[in-house]
C-alpha cells in the first residue's frame, strides 16, 4: 500500500544557471535578470534514481497514428490560441478535441504561439496513462520548458537561467536543487511555528473585515500572510521592517505577469488581449526597478544561504536570483493557487466535512499535548486524504511539457502512439488527475478518497512533477518543494479548523487560482 506519510527532514527550493558571476553585492548597482523554482524533500543529498515511468517499447496496443493536424502557418495557431482563451474556453478546447478525434492523445497548438513562441506545435496528452512519460528524464528533456512553448526573457530573473528552467543533464541543476534542498532542511524548525503566527494574522484580519463589512477578500489577506510566513520562516526577516515594507505581494504580482502574461487571460477585451499580451512580451525594463527592490530584500536576508551556496561553487548572485524566484515564484505562488483552491473545495463540501475535520484535528492536537506537530499531523487521515483530494482535482500547476529525447512510444488507455524525436510533449493535468478509468467519481471533490486502501491511489496525484509517491532528487525535475508544499496545506487546514467550526464563501473568477470571498466564519465552541 502506498504511504501517505509525509517525510520533512528538509524543505528545498529549487534554482539553476549556466553562468557564474560577480560575487559583489547588488545593492548600488543594477541587475541583470533571470529564471528560477522552489521545493521540499527528505534525501536531498543523496542520489537517488529518477522518476521512472518508461512505457513498454513492445506495446500490446493497437500503434495508431496521432490524430490531429497544426493547420496552416499562422492560420492553425491563431485559431488553436483564440479558442483557447476565449471562444471555447481552456477546458472545453480540450474537451472538444477528444470527441472530434476520440483520442484523449492527439496534436494541436498551444499558446502563445505568433509571435513569442516560434514553435506552438505539441502533441497533447490528457489521460492518467500517457502523462507520466512527461516526467522521465530519460525520455524527455526539461530545458527551458517550465512555462511550456516560450521561455521569459532572462531580463526577468538577473539574466540567469533558474532551476525551474534547468534540464537535470545541466551541470548547475544538481547544485542548485542541492541548494533548495539545504534552505529547507537548515529552516525547518521555523516553519510550523511562523506559519501559526503568520496565519493568526490573517485569520484575524479576515474577521475584522467581516465585522465591519459583512464579507472578505480572502487572496488579498493570503498574498500577505503567504509572503510574510516564507520572509520569516526561510529568512528569519520580517519584510514591515525592512525597506519592502507590506509592498512584497503586489510587486511579485506584477513580475510574475511580465513571466506568464502570454498564457494568462486578464478578463481584458478579446481582441485587445490577444494582441497586446499573447502576441508580443511585455518589456522587461517595465518591471526592472520593481524586482530589483525584491531582490534587494533577498540579498540582505539571506548572507547565511549565500555563504552555504559559494561552498557549492555558485556565486552570490546567482544564488539570489534563485532564491527569489523560488520564494516569489514557486512558493507564494504555489500558495495563491493552491490555498484559494482549497478554501474553495472545503467550503463547497459543507458543514458536515467541517465538523468532521474539526473533530479530528482538535481530538490529535489535545493528545499531543496542544501542539501541533509533524507527527500529530500523520494521525489525521481524513484531514490528509482531504488536502490530497484537493491537489488531484485542481493541481496549481495544470500545464506540463517535454521534449521527445528519442523516438518511443506513448500509450493511452486505448491505444499506442509513436512519437519521435524532437517533438514537444504537452499534459493538461487536470484531465491527467481526473481520468474516470482511474478515479471514480473523478469530477467530484471526495475528501476521504485517500484513506485506507485509497492510499493506493497516490501514485495517481501528480501535481508536484511527479507521483506523490516519489521522492525529489538531484537526477529528476520533481519539484524539490513537494513536501514542503503538503506541509503547508495541511497546516492551512489544521490551523483554520482549530480555531472555526465551520465557514461559508463566494466564488469568482481569478487569473490564477479562485477568487474567495468569506461570508461566514463560524468560531470554535470552547
């Protein structure tokens, strides 16, 4: 039987390059930018064999030819791009494509294509049995593939290539993931503890906001507690006293979009959108003074982390500007996605499911003396299984690619193809982890689908670039983080249901994650 446990002898970002720089300090002078990811494992310093998910060569499938064609020039990704975004809609372009081809395995466009990525043609793959090729390194190659078609200007991150961008063949992937995986393990003991303290603030703002206005935003108070939580725990820094001041979310907002805006949808006019963000970069020296004072912020926090990463032959510099995308990009943006969503999910699943958490939580918190602690955490299988259920129906990260190493063959449920070498792999995950030949009632938010013999099930949650089932290492893309990422949504949870019944929201429509609005919190009965 799979294990649920959730192994945290380290915490790891991840971050990468191909250059080295000066190792002089940043603060009077101006950076160049470049790209970068965070994680979370247990053996960061020992090599463990990749992911291996190699599908059988000699397959017992029928071979078909990959449904599906790019159409003309210009033509065929221009009209894959506007149905897309806005005349189907992300779920119903795919959706209508496997009935015309009846194939969940078949070719098409992905944005952004004209004319910020040269190439848009993928071959898409949407079932729990085709997808996992996407994650074996001995199939595929990561390199510059973290947003999928088109790569961010390395303007936006110092003029590195960062981890997240780094294919595990690249001789700094290995350091730098080794340097993630020493931020989480040598800062472990703080996360609990400021995440409680972190939380309580938000949780205390969201109840002054609904006495005096009857409702509140729930992702404004998260982007807030989120990036003060990673500040303090990671950095032992308080951003309100330092120069950053509360300014943290907002100005990682605006450079993360100057990295996503061509497969973002703003809600902007159809034809203004698509002209303006999806068909040309925004330019970088827009957002420059706006990152420089994050990393500013990073580099003085961070002297400990830094003289740990010349050790392991990166510069400063480099180091820092993984650093920053693995805190702003990675992980507080894994906590705007991830914890609306999962607001979303518990507070769609009613009173019942709150009563039952809350019965769970608070009864393990009282026999482990009033603390919540790692272990306690291992003793509340309905309140695991629900965290779980949430990463499987709504990963936040949907889109995956690879690129074909070889010729090899892919199999779906129903039939084999053959896929060669040089071409571009896509996965929209949310198909991936919601495959009815797979999970029963697969569209449905089941919070105790992983309990018991639902465990065995786990191999099939792969949100983290990877089975929940495996292990980050230095060999594969697996986000380091991934337990770190469980960790703190499982404190989401415990910590909001030791201190409410129950709670009611609203729902909108986000960029990124949900849009929660909190209408009712239903305070603990001492």
């Amino acid at each position: 039987m799979a294990s649920s446990s959730l192994a945290f002898p380290i915490l790891q970002p991840q971050f990468s390059s191909l250059k080295n720089r000066s190792t002089s300090k940043p603060s009077t002078r101006s950076l160049a930018f470049r790209t970068f990811r965070a994680s979370v494992s247990e053996k960061p310093s020992v090599s463990a064999p990749g992911v291996t998910v190699s599908p059988p060569e000699n397959t017992k499938l029928p071979i078909r030819k990959i449904p599906g064609d790019y159409g003309l020039p210009l033509v065929g990704p221009f009209k894959d791009r506007m149905d897309y975004f806005y005349n189907q809609g992300r779920d119903n372009f795919f959706k209508s494509k496997v009935l015309k081809y009846g194939s969940t395995v078949f070719r098409a466009n992905m944005g952004p294509g004209p004319f910020i990525a040269p190439n848009p043609q993928v071959v898409v793959l949407l079932d729990g049995k085709s997808f996992p090729v996407l994650f074996d390194v001995t199939k595929v190659e990561k390199k510059d593939l973290f947003t999928g078609t088109y790569m961010p200007s390395t303007e936006l991150t110092g003029g590195y290539r960062t981890l997240s961008y780094l294919d595990p063949s690249e001789p700094m992937h290995a350091k730098l993931k080794q340097f993630m995986f020493y931020l989480l393990r040598s800062r472990r003991d703080h996360v609990i503890p400021e995440f409680k303290a972190s939380y309580t603030e938000l949780f205390t703002s969201l109840e002054k906001d609904l006495a005096l206005k009857g409702k509140a935003n729930f992702v404004a108070a998260n982007d807030q507690a989120a990036f003060n939580f990673l500040s303090r725990a990671w950095f032992g820094t308080e951003p309100a006293q330092t120069s950053l001041g509360l300014d943290g979310p907002g100005l990682v907002s605006k450079w993360v979009l100057f990295n996503l805006g061509p497969v973002l949808s703003l809600g902007l006019p159809k034809y203004l959108e698509d002209l303006t963000i999806h068909s040309f970069r925004l330019p970088p020296s827009l957002i420059k003074k706006n990152y420089q004072r994050l990393y500013d912020f990073f580099y003085a926090s961070s002297s400990f982390l830094l003289d740990e990463a010349e050790n392991l032959g990166i510069s400063r510099e480099e180091a820092c500007h993984n650093l920053l995308f693995s805190t702003c990009f990675n992980s507080f943006g894994g906590m705007k996605i991830l914890f609306p969503n999962m607001m979303k999910w518990l507070g769609r699943a009613g009173a019942k499911l709150h009563a039952q958490l809350a019965e769970e939580i608070r009864s393990v918190v009282q026999s482990n003396g009033g603390n919540v602690t790692m272990r306690g955490m291992e003793q509340m299988p309905l309140m695991k299984s629900a965290v779980y259920e949430a990463l499987r129906i709504e990963p936040p990260v949907p889109l995956q690619y690879g690129k074909a190493k070889r010729d090899f063959i892919i199999e779906s449920h129903d039939a084999a193809f053959e896929v060669k070498e040089g071409e571009m792999l896509f996965g929209f995950q949310p198909f991936a982890t919601k495959d009815p030949k797979i999970f029963t009632r697969a569209e449905e938010f089941v919070a105790d689908r992983f309990i018991g013999e639902g465990e065995e099930l786990l191999k099939h949650v792969l949100w983290s670039n990877g089975p929940e089932t495996e292990k980050p290492t230095l060999e594969n893309k697996q986000c380091a983080g991934k337990d770190f990422v469980v960790l703190v949504a499982r404190l989401l949870v415990v910590e909001f249901f030791l201190r409410y019944d129950s709670f009611e929201i609203e729902v909108g429509k986000s960029s990124l994650g949900a849009a929660v609005t909190v209408t009712s919190l239903k305070r603990a009965r001492l």
